[in-house]
C-alpha cells in the first residue's frame, strides 16, 4: 500500500503537452516533471503549509485590529468623525452609494474573513496531528475564494469609497486602514503559501499513521 493508494487511479495532465500521467507514478517529494518534456508540473514546499499558518496567525491579528480602529477619521464643519470599516460601509450604503458598499463589505470584509476562517480550518488541525473534519467543501471554498478575493478590487474599492467621502468632507487614514493594507498582504502571503499537494501529503501521512 502506497502512500497515495486512495487516489491512486487519478490522473494529472501535463499543460505544457497535454501527456497525461498516473499520479502514483510521480514522486510527491520534492518536485515533479512531466516524463515526456520535463515540464515542471508542481513543486511542493516543505515548509510552506507551516509558513502559511504563520502568516494566518499574523492575519487574525491584524483581521482584530483593522476592524476594531477606525480606518478614516472624516472631518466636516468643524466636527471630527472616526470610522471603523463597517461603520464607513453603513455610512455608505446611507449615503445612497449600495453598490460601493457591497463591493467594500465584500472585498473588505467578507473575503478576508472567509479566506482566513477556511485555511485556518484545514491547517490548524494537521498542526497538532489531526486530519480536519468533513474538509472537502472548505478545501474547495479555498479555491473559490482565492478567485473571488482580489487585492485589487479592494484597493479600488477603498480608492472609490475615499474619494466619495472626501467630496463631502475631509478624509485621513487612520490606524485600520494600515491594519487593513498589511493584512491583505499577509493573506495574499498565506495563500500563496497554501500549496495543495502538500496539504494531501500531509493529510495522507497522518492517515497511513493513525493505520498502523
Ligand atoms: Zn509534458
């Protein structure tokens, strides 16, 4: 019995050639090339399951931080006015402006949360030796929110929510917004971390050892 014997069957195709190949025939160590052009079809990082933890723990922290300090302190007619993200999102749907608050509640918000709530999920638990319970609809929650999360649109988001706040008052950033800024980073730094075939590696080994 292989390591992988539960997918055993499974078959990967190489994008640069379209060969395909038996995944019980590649070697899940290290990295792996396709046999007939020697294209590299994935590299596993040995210590990259474990750096994606530390920037998660990093992102929580940071999650906390930008949503409990105001992230713009808005100024109008002699009174000043802090913000914290959601409260900014309120003011905005108030405002008239839904489709931009949508988009920052999303971006802002909801994203980062779900990205930070589902890898946390899957790799806290093999951290202490265990295989997280019913992982699959997480495990492809990941992927989906890795499309759908978007530095950029966030950037764009917050660039158009200053601007519009700023027609009618004066905006400065304040400690959230930093908090937000660095923690998109540390969760684009997780996610890219996040290396499947090291996941499976890891998941399949606690497995063959909860066998014996
Ligand atoms: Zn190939």
């Amino acid at each position: 019995m292989g390591m992988f014997s539960m997918r055993s069957g499974e078959l990967i195709v190489c994008d640069q050639c379209d060969f395909l190949l038996r995944k019980n025939l590649i070697d899940m160590r290290g990295s792996s090339s396709c046999s007939r052009c020697g294209h590299v079809l994935f590299r596993t990082h040995p210590l990259g399951l474990h750096r994606c933890l530390i920037f998660l723990i990093t992102a929580v922290v940071l999650f906390v931080i930008a949503n409990i300090f105001p992230i713009v302190t808005i100024s109008s007619d002699g009174l000043t006015n802090s913000s914290t993200l959601l409260e900014a999102v309120y003011r905005l749907f108030q405002d008239g402006i839904p489709s931009i608050a949508l988009l920052v509640f999303l971006t802002a918000f909801l994203m980062p949360a779900l990205q930070i709530f589902s890898l946390t999920y899957l790799l806290l638990p093999l951290k202490f030796g265990r295989i997280p319970l019913r992982f699959g609809p997480i495990f492809r929650l990941v992927h989906l929110v890795k499309t759908w999360a978007m530095l950029e649109v966030f950037m764009l988001g917050l660039i158009v929510t200053i601007t519009k706040l700023n027609a009618f008052a004066t905006v400065s950033p304040d400690i959230g917004l930093i908090s937000f800024i660095l923690l998109m980073i540390s969760i684009t730094a997780a996610s890219a971390n996040f290396d499947k075939h090291s996941f499976w590696k890891e998941v399949d080994a606690i497995k063959l050892r909860g066998q014996r």
